[in-house]
C-alpha cells in the first residue's frame, strides 16, 4: 500500500477547540507496518471517516503529551490491542508520554502499558526498529522538553516528521536524506511564536534537507486564515522543492511522492491541490 493518510491537519489549541481542520494526526500505511502518528483529538471518529481501520495499526507514535497531539493515545492503543483482546503493538513516545515530566505526563496509563507488545520511551538520537523499520529520534525544541520527531527507512523511502519545533542550528542536519518530509507549521510568513515553526522557517528548513517531497501540516487559525495553499506554493516557489498543503482526508501514494506533478491524490473523497 505505502501510503500517507491525513485524519487531521490542525493544531495548536485553537485549531484543536474550533475545530477548523481536524486534529486526528496522520497514518503511515507501509509495506512493513501501519503506524498511528500523534493520535490527537477525533483520531477515532476520523479514522471511520477516512475508512482508516484503528485495528489494523501496528505501532503508535505519540511525539509529546500535549493535548493536540496525544489525547486518544489510550483508546489508539485499545483499537490496535483489538478491544484489549490481544496483547500487540508498539507504542513509541517521548518521555512525557510515559512518565511526568516538569507539567506534562503522563499520556500512557499503566493499565494500556499493560495492553501493548512494547513501549518504547525515545529521546533525541534514540534509534529503533519496529517491525523491520529503521528509526532515529529527531530532536526539537519545544515547552515540552522532551518532545521528538522521526526519521524512518522504510522500503519505501524515507520519511521524517519533525514534530512541534522551533527552527534551531542542527534542525535540518537530522533529516538529510529524506524523501517525504512532514512539516508542523502553526505561523504563515514570518509571524513566528515560540517553539513553532512558521513558513519562513519551513523555507530554510526545505531548502537544507532537500527531500523530493515537503508536506506542511498541523496547522494554526492564522496560517488557516491566511491559506495553507498559499503557503506551501510559496515554499515551493522558493525552494524549487515539490511542496503540499496536507488538507483533512488526503492519502498520498508513496510511488507516486517524486512524480513530475503532484495535482491529485488517491483519497476517500479525490481532493485537488491547486497553485502547485
């Protein structure tokens, strides 16, 4: 299948409370492994609407325990045990997500810790490997100290996610190599705020790793208000790099991911992408 499947594109709290796009994470539908990526607010109900079965999930990814990104790991972990029926699965996360940590932690309760395979707590430069998949741990620099992102090899190519960050020296270094790279971007331009990314950002950050593919999502009212499309066109103008506004429900075939044009998608509902 190897395939990226949107169940939200919000975040930050007044994504998360309006619910301007949907704050679900994404899915990495792979060869090896189908891995839940920050199952944050509605992961559930956007996975019946996607038609994204949360018991086919091999592993969870929970990159820090705020709210947007963690809130249904505990019931993402009881869909892949198969209502608790079966002992299986990866939960990977940052220490917050395990433990608590200054205010944030923990996400997992013992009881789920119980219910899964394994659980891995990550910090920054960690590897791993999780059915066949190859992981490094990216660092951030986030209010959760601990929070992390990923680099991942799999057969299909490479794929990283950064997580919420702001741009700091050694950023883009951890994801040279990359193929498909996922984005945070909470700010359009250069309206910034602390320990997020803004399209400036992504601009340098692009334009440093060089994948064949840059998506931006987890998006903030403003860039929202301002227009994702826009914004990734931008980047992509600037970079020369093929750049997309993930929207909620778009599913990205990974053969397809270097393709000359990037236009249209295999989805549940077919979404155009214009201005690319």
């Amino acid at each position: 299948m190897n395939e990226i499947a949107f169940l939200g594109t919000g975040g930050g709290r007044w994504s998360t409370i309006t619910q301007k796009r949907a704050t679900g994470g994404f899915r990495l539908n792979l060869e090896e492994m189908n891995l839940a990526v920050d199952p944050g607010p509605g992961y559930l109900a956007r996975s019946k609407q996607y038609g994204q079965d949360p018991q086919k999930v091999d592993a969870i990814f929970v990159s820090h325990a705020h709210v947007d990104h963690s809130t249904e790991t505990n019931v993402a972990i009881e869909a892949m045990s198969r209502g608790l029926t079966e002992k299986r699965g990866s939960v990977i996360g940052s220490r917050s997500v395990f433990e608590k940590v200054e205010e944030n932690g923990p996400i997992v309760s013992d009881f789920h810790k119980k219910q899964v395979f394994e659980c891995l707590n990550m910090a920054r430069e960690d590897i791993a490997v999780v059915n066949g998949v190859d992981f490094l741990f990216t660092g951030t620099e986030h209010k959760d100290s601990t929070t992390i992102g990923f680099k991942m090899k799999a057969k299909c190519g490479t794929i990283s996610y950064t997580s919420d960050t702001s741009f700091f020296d050694g950023l883009s270094e951890q994801f040279k190599g990359t193929d498909v790279l996922i984005m945070n971007a909470t700010r359009p331009g250069h309206e910034r705020i602390p320990y997020h990314l803004c399209s400036d950002d992504i601009i340098k950050l692009v334009e440093a790793v060089k994948p064949k593919l840059a998506i931006m999502s987890y998006f903030g009212l403003r860039i929202l208000k301002v227009g994702p499309i826009g914004e990734a066109k931008r980047v992509n103008d600037t970079t020369g790099v093929r750049t997309i506004a993930a929207e909620d429900g778009m599913v990205i075939s990974m053969k397809d991911h270097d393709q000359s044009t990037l236009k249209t998608f295999d989805s549940p509902k077919p979404i155009k992408i214009t201005g690319l």
